[in-house]
C-alpha cells in the first residue's frame, strides 16, 4: 500500500518541478502514470528474513503503461520510480532499446529531475564489458617488449584477419598514452573518432580472459571501475540486451538481483523480440573447424604450465571427436536438398520442421551435443589449473596472462557451440512452444554451413528470469497496444500469466481530431501486384505533395526495391527534392531536411520501416505522412514460421493473431510520425487499398488516432 510519506514525497518534487521551470505545464496523463507507477511497487512482496524464500509473485507490482507521445513518460517513471526506489530500499534500474534514449535520460532527463524537483539521487549508465577496453592487454600490446608479437602475432588467436597496418599501430599507441594520462576513460563511446571493431576486440577481454582480481591494472581497469560505481548509485541506465544478458546468467549477475530492483522497461515493445535475439544461438562450421584445429596448440601450452597433461589429454580428445563429428556434417549436409543453391537461392536454408531432429540426425546431433559440452567442461578443468598454479609460481606471470587470455578467448568460443547444440538437440515440453532450429548454407572462398536455433517466443525465459523475480516492473511504451488492446503484448512477454499485471492506455494530449487528417484515396492497384501498385504511388505522389511549399513530407515504405523504384519513376523536380534512406547516413540526411526547410524549400524524406518509429520531426518538418504499404511482415524467416505452423496446429490463425496486431502496431508507430506537439498539424496518406476493402481494414481504422477523415 502507497504510504502517505511516499504520497507526499512525490507530489512536493512534482511541484518543485512546476515551480522551478517557467512555462511547465502539469499534465492529466503524466499525473495519472505517477500515481499508477506508485501503486504498482508499493504492492512488491518482501520476505520477512533472510531465510524465508522469495515470495511468489503474480504480477501483484507489474504494471503495462501505453503512454502516447507528449505524456511526459521518462520525467514520471524517474520521479515515482525513485522515490519508491529509496522508500523500499532498492535500486531503480532503467533499461531503454536504443542508444538515443539512454543518452537523453542519462544526460538531460535525469540531471533535469535532479536539478527542478530537489530529489537527491545519483546515477550512472551501465555498459556490457566489450564497450570498455581492458588495460593489461593494451599495454601488452604497445609495450616496447611486445612489438615483436604485436608485429608477428600469432595467426591461431589473433583477431584481426590480416597483419596489423602501421596506422593500426600508431592508433593503440596513441590510446594507451590517452589512457595512461587519463585524458581518456576506457570507454570506447568516449573515444573521439570511430575505432575499427576488429581493431577494439583486440583490446577489450570476456569474462573468461579476463584475470579478475589477478590483473597487475585492476585498480585502473575502466570495466571494474564502472561496475564499481553501480554499487554506489541510485539508478542505473541500461539497454535491453544488457538487462536480458543479466536474466540469461540467473539475475544479479551484471546487475543488482531482480529481488532488490525496481524496473522501468522504456520502449517496452522491442523487448519481446530482443529476448528472442538474446536467447538464440548460431556458429559457423567452417570458423568451429578453424579453432579446434588450432585448439590443440594452446592445451599443451596450458599443460606445460599447470603439469596437468590428463586434462589438457582430455579437451584434445573432446576438441577431436567435434573435428570428426563435423566432419561428418560436411558429409551430411552436401547432400541436402534443402541446402542446393540455386541462382534464385543464393543461401538456401533448411528449417527443422516444428524444430523435430530429423530422425536420420538423431545420433549425429546427439553425438554433436556431447562432444561440445564435454569440451566446455575440460576447457573450464584447464582454466581453473591455471588460475591456480598460477598463484603457486610468482615467476613468468606475463606468459601465464598470455595463455590465460587465450584459453578465455577459446571457452568462449567452446560456450558458443555448446550453447548452439544444447538447443539443437533440446526436446520441448508437449504443448510448450516449439524451437526454431535450421541451416543455412553460404558460400565465400568455400562453401560454409551455419548452425542456428531459436526460441520462437520469450515468454516463458521473461516469465521465469524476470516477472517473478522483480520486486517490482514498469513497462512502457507510446505504442503498446495492437487492435485496441494489450492482449499481444502480454502474450509476447509472457506477462499474461502473471494474473494480476495491471495495464493502462493513457489519453494523448494532442488533439487529433483538430490537429490532424487521413486521407485514403482512391487507389484502384493491389500492393500484392507490386509493379500496378508502384505505378500508381509514382502517380499519385504528384498529387499529394505540392513541392512549392517549404514543408517536410516523410514517405514510408516496407519494401527497398519499392522505393527505390518509385524514387526513379518521379518528375525530375521531385527527385531534386528527395532524400532518400540507405543513400546517406541517417544524420546527414536529417541535416540536408532541415537546411532545405531553413532556405524555405520542400523537402521530401523516403524512408523504411526504422524510420517509421523513434524519428522526431516536429513542425514544419514534416506535415505529411505517407504511407505507401500497410506495414505487414510475412512468416518468411525461420522462427517465424515455426511460430505460424505451431499456431496452425493448434487450430488458430496466425496471420489474424499474429500478423494483424502486429501491423496494427507498426501502423500506429508510422502514424505517430505526424503529430509529435501540441502544435503540430498535417495530413496521414495511405496508398494501400486494403484498408478499405479487407475484412481487417476497420479494425486497423479504429486503432488509430481519432484524425478527421477526408
């Protein structure tokens, strides 16, 4: 139960914030998502003492909150999500999609809540250990000693593909001079220029090549530091595929554990599918060849150090029986049908129906598994001999870290076959959700075969890492809801068996129905005839944008050769005028918009689905949405048709459960591009028929903004 302390509390910074910045006007919505985020954590079950077990939760302090745009959701989730933070003794972690939401909260949002409400709170951002670089290998690598094996590196574990360039060189020199005059922090986000990504890996570690507390730089090491400093703070800003990291090691691992954690997920409906991406698994067969080959050479190094040839004897037996084994899938899978490349079919895929091994694979696929797993485990019996002896022997440590560094490299890439096979040979629960596993085949210098498996939903690892763990969740989004309620989400996330999850739809502040129009013309062509259909857009588009007033128009489409064919077939006064998406970077683009405005001239942006969500271009920036397709994502990749032919067998539909809601949600997304303050005004265009003569089109209708219709 909200306290009247906690009450309180919240409603005095949310005056001081009314009171200390001109012109802030208090809103109904933001208000009501404070006193809604309130109730939620004040429910959080706590056990009475450390020895009882955590209490089971049902959803009692989760809460699902669709926040249109101008809600003002970060400024009410830091300030209600704080406040209950300190109240009940937990730490506030806030996990955003993109990079561009972290660096707002981190470095306007939360100085924002800090400076105008009085709420004493600190903060950091948390990074995966891959963005900092790790201090002993970049003095290893530029210390005058180790310029002979910087220069004659060893091929078996370097990472770059060819020998280092001069500037290459000069580049980790000039970084280690940064670093060691602290004029540079570690993290790779701060470095002023773009640094090569094989070039970075080679100076950042894993947490197996990492020696921990063993590091001569420990005190230095910019990873540590940062880790350090979440200890301290009050919330702390993360993205999703740190927070799913986290839950994937159990939960506490990274981050505070999810039982002493309040939660705000933003942007909240990416998270379903980056749990998929998080919780799935691929190798490449040629590149696993390639390191066990070479495997061999390092376990007798190990040997030599740590005396213990038994263990070194036995990863070499496990690394052989993979050799072999693959070897026999190099014979296997040549004669796949499947797997025939055709001019049509340049990487052909074989998909494991309903994610079954066939059953000529059983063995195989078994025999895989264990060799992988027993490779992890006799790579792991080495790391820790190592570890030990190499407290026992003071002497030659800088060898002993070499070798550390390189079995850590090799069990990580031991740990990502393993993980592959452990899903490729799994066998799910009758009734649960198939996986997703398949093949595909690709051919470079040689022809090469990937390994892949997914779950198809991550609901359930959600459900179990996650919700019933958490002491408390908000989830929250502008655009949550598909065909005017939650019901997908919840199911994407597994929230729907967590049977007391509240949800809430906030009311926009905008006024649609004045500030807005959507037009539906007339068009005669059928987007499933793309060659009419794209005719008719390079007609039509003319009529729609007058390119003589100095106004912006966003066009959308779902498919590149669409636009790309339309953005040829206009009047060559429009071309002057377009800027096109994938034809320059994404802020060049934005800033040719903007001076086209600024010199009063139209300007007209083509864009696909990713600038259909998260693009801000208020005002006269853009006045019209067009939109030259409704937003469908066929079941064209193998997780997704694993999902449909799943909800088929089970006698539902999946292109009215599934594909539907989810275009429902793209629509709204692309939609929200128009209105984005209260000032705003402009026109939406759809140039899909669909919309009016499919039996889907009034509900796709009736989800949107209540603009008026022309």
């Amino acid at each position: 139960m909200l306290t009247d302390i906690e009450k309180n509390a919240i409603k005095d910074y949310y005056q001081n914030i009314a009171k200390n910045l001109t012109g802030f006007k208090p809103r109904q919505a933001q208000r009501q998502m404070i006193a809604a985020l309130a109730n939620a954590f004040s429910l959080t079950l706590t056990k009475s003492d450390e020895h009882e077990e955590e209490p089971k939760r049902e959803g009692e302090s989760l809460i699902v909150i669709e926040g249109p745009t101008g809600v003002g959701k970060s400024l009410a989730y830091l300030l209600a999500g704080s406040v209950m933070a300190k109240t009940h003794g937990k730490k506030l972690i806030i996990s955003s999609a993109t990079i561009a939401l972290q660096e707002q909260l981190v470095y306007r949002d939360l100085p924002f809540v800090v400076e105008k409400s009085g709420l004493q709170i600190n903060y950091a951002l948390a990074k995966g250990r891959s963005r900092y670089l790790c201090p002993y290998r970049l003095y290893q690598l530029t210390h005058e000693t180790a310029q002979d094996d910087l220069l004659g590196f060893d091929a078996s574990f370097a990472v770059w593909d060819k020998k280092p360039k001069p500037e290459e060189i000069s580049l980790l020199r000039e970084i280690a001079d940064e670093f060691s005059a602290r004029r540079f922090n570690g993290d790779k986000d701060s470095w002023p220029q773009t640094i090569d990504e094989a070039l970075w890996f080679r100076l950042t570690n894993d947490r197996h090549g990492c020696l921990k507390a063993a590091c001569p730089n420990r005190a230095e090491c910019p990873f540590y530091l940062a880790r350090d400093l979440l200890e301290t703070v009050d919330v702390i800003v993360v993205n999703h595929d740190l927070l799913l990291a986290d839950i994937s090691m159990g939960g506490g691992v990274i981050l505070t554990e999810p039982a002493n954690s309040f939660y705000c997920i933003d942007e909240a409906h990416r998270l379903p599918k980056k749990a998929i991406d998080q919780f799935a698994a691929e190798h490449s067969l040629s590149q696993a060849q390639w390191f066990l080959e070479k495997l061999p050479n390092l376990t007798d190094q190990v040997a030599a150090l740590t005396d213990k040839p038994d263990l070194a004897n036995l990863a070499d037996e496990a690394s052989a029986a993979l050799i072999e084994v693959f070897a026999e899938w190099l014979w296997v899978l040549n004669d796949v049908p499947e797997l025939s490349m055709t001019n049509d079919n340049m990487e052909p895929v074989w998909l494991w129906e309903d994610g079954q091994i066939p059953e000529a694979l059983q063995v195989i696929t078994t025999n895989t598994a264990i060799a992988a797993r027993m490779l992890v485990k006799h790579l792991h019996a080495l790391n820790d001999s190592l570890g030990n002896s190499r407290k026992d022997k003071n002497t030659e440590n800088a060898l002993f870290d070499r070798i550390s560094s390189e079995l850590g490299f090799s069990i990580a890439k031991a740990e990502q076959i393993n993980s592959v096979w452990d899903l490729l040979e799994e066998s799910v629960k009758e009734g649960a959700p198939p996986l997703a596993k398949w093949i595909s085949r690709r051919q470079a210098d040689k022809t090469d075969y990937i390994f892949q498996a997914s779950p198809i939903s991550a609901a359930s690892a959600l459900s179990h890492g996650l919700w019933q763990k958490a002491a408390g969740v908000l989830l929250t989004s502008a655009t949550l809801q598909s065909l005017g309620n939650f019901d997908l989400f919840l199911r994407q996330t597994g929230l729907s068996w967590m049977p007391k999850t509240a949800t809430l739809a906030l009311e926009s502040p905008f006024n649609f129905a004045e500030q807005g129009e959507l037009y539906l013309p007339a068009i005669m062509a059928s987007p499933k005839d793309s060659q009419a259909h794209t005719a008719q857009i390079i007609e039509w588009l003319p009529k729609l944008i007058d390119i003589q007033e100095a106004v912006g128009t966003l066009v959308l489409f779902s498919s590149r050769k669409q636009m790309q064919d339309v953005s040829a077939g206009l009047p060559a006064n429009y071309i002057e005028r377009l800027l096109v998406q994938g034809e320059m970077a994404k802020s060049a683009l934005l800033r040719m918009h903007y001076d086209a405005l600024d010199r009063q001239q139209s300007s007209i942006i083509f864009g696909l689905d990713s600038f259909a969500e998260g693009l801000d271009l208020p005002g006269i920036a853009c006045v019209h949405v067009i939109i030259a397709k409704l937003p469908f994502s066929m079941p064209d990749n193998p997780v997704d048709k694993t999902m449909s032919r799943w909800i088929e067998q089970k006698g539902g539909n999946p292109f009215l459960e599934i594909t539907v809601p989810e275009t429902s949600m793209k629509l709204i997304q692309a939609v929200g591009r128009l209105i984005r303050t209260e000032s705003d005004y402009g026109r939406v265009t759809i140039l899909d028929n669909r919309i009016k003569t499919a039996s889907y089109g009034k509900k796709l209708l009736a989800s949107l903004p209540p603009f008026k219709r022309l």
